[in-house]
C-alpha cells in the first residue's frame, strides 16, 4: 500500500522549500468515525505521539456521522483529555457519506495541510512523519511520478488550498470520492507523490462496505470513467 501526497505543481524553488520546514506548518487530520468506539481512543494516542515525539504543529478533528455505539461520548472524553486546541469535534447528525465528511471536517481546519486517514488503525501514524518529510522535499524525490498506483486509498496529505480546489471539482460522494480526487489532481497538473505504508485490518469492529456501498461504488466508478 502506499499514502499520498498531492501538491501544486513544483514551480517554487528548493530554497523557499527548505526555509520554510514541516514545524512551521500545522497539519489538520481529518478522522472520519462511524462506530469506532473501541479504536478511536487508540489512533488518536498514536496520532498524539507520533506528532508530538516529531514536534510537529496538528490538530484532529473528528467527524462522527452519528454512530449508535457511544463513539461521540467518547470523543469527547478524548477533546477533555487532550484539549479543544488538539482535539475537535464536528459531528454530524447521521452518515452521510465519506466525500461530505471531508468537506465539513475541512470547514472547521485551521492547519495549511490537510491528513485524511481511516480511525480504523488500517493506517499507523507512525508513517506520517516520513509522509511529511517526503512531501516538503518532494523536488529531490524520485518516487514522484504523474500517476498513483493507488486510487481509493484513503490515508493522504494535501496542500489546504489543493484540497479545497479538488472538492470543488468533485461529484462524488462515497467511496468513489478517494478515486476521484486523484483523477481530478491529474486533470489539474498538480503533483502526486506516493509513500510506502503497511497496510493492516481493522482492530475492532466491522467493515462499513456493505452492499448498498458496494453498488454506490460501481455506478460512482461507471459515472466518473464515463465523464472524464
């Protein structure tokens, strides 16, 4: 598996890059939950220590869509433990698809990157660091390269400005959404970069892609081949 960086095309030089290094900026990561009461606690103690161990500037907001099994309770447990200024929670009423959660959750970010990952520990923030680190000195890597080899993948980190001019092109909504944002970065010369990862099953808890998900994705998927 790999992560994704998506940036606008590298036409700033090397020394502007350098000067300006991953602790002046503040990332935002965006956790979509929807019953992950049981592993909510855990991504974000890994999210906590992996940041601060780097000394990186973050804040986690937290976007349950409703879930019946007490994982808002406990996200608010976690905005008391951790404080308001690291831990933000922005839940909404009811699930209302992945794309949608992106986008609210990105109203309420403050960080000029943005991290979008699962809460389900399939992705381990111990890789963000090295995310970051590739991301601020991409135009000496040689792992950049016009394409991705993984389209519905969702453990990424995006300029603000890049994200917000994708959403604006995107019709997707569910999980097609992850696959649609590559293709319009593409459409849009921006740069993408790719960073091996372990990928592992989630902990606790069920898969959402249920069948309803499943046929969402291959009329998604149909609709976005056809019009691009």
């Amino acid at each position: 598996m790999a992560s994704l960086e998506v940036s606008r095309s590298p036409r700033r030089s090397r020394r502007e890059l350098e000067v300006r290094s991953p602790r002046q900026n503040k990332y935002s990561v965006l956790l979509p939950t929807y019953n992950e009461r049981e592993n909510l606690p855990l991504i974000v103690w890994l999210l906590v220590k992996s940041f601060s161990e780097s000394g990186i500037n973050y804040e986690i907001i937290i976007i349950d869509d409703g879930s019946p099994d007490g994982t808002r309770d406990v996200a608010e447990q976690l905005e008391k433990i951790y404080g308001s200024d690291r831990i933000l929670l922005r839940p909404r009423e009811k699930k209302l698809g992945l794309g949608t959660a992106y986008i609210h959750g990105m109203k309420h970010a403050t960080g000029n990157y943005i991290i979008i990952m699962d809460a389900d520990l399939s992705h381990h923030p111990k890789f963000i660091p090295e995310f970051i680190s590739r991301g601020a000195n991409f135009l000496t890597q040689i792992l950049l390269r016009p394409g991705a080899s993984d389209l519905t993948g969702s453990f990424r980190l995006y300029r603000k400005e890049v994200l917000e001019k994708l959403i604006e092109k995107c019709v997707s909504k569910g999980y097609v959404f992850q696959m649609e944002m590559i293709v319009r970065a593409r459409q849009l010369n921006y740069t993408i970069g790719e960073v091996p990862i372990s990928f592992v099953d989630r902990v606790y808890g069920e898969s959402k892609l249920g069948g309803n998900e499943i046929v969402s994705f291959l009329k998604g998927l149909l609709t976005l081949f056809a019009t691009t």
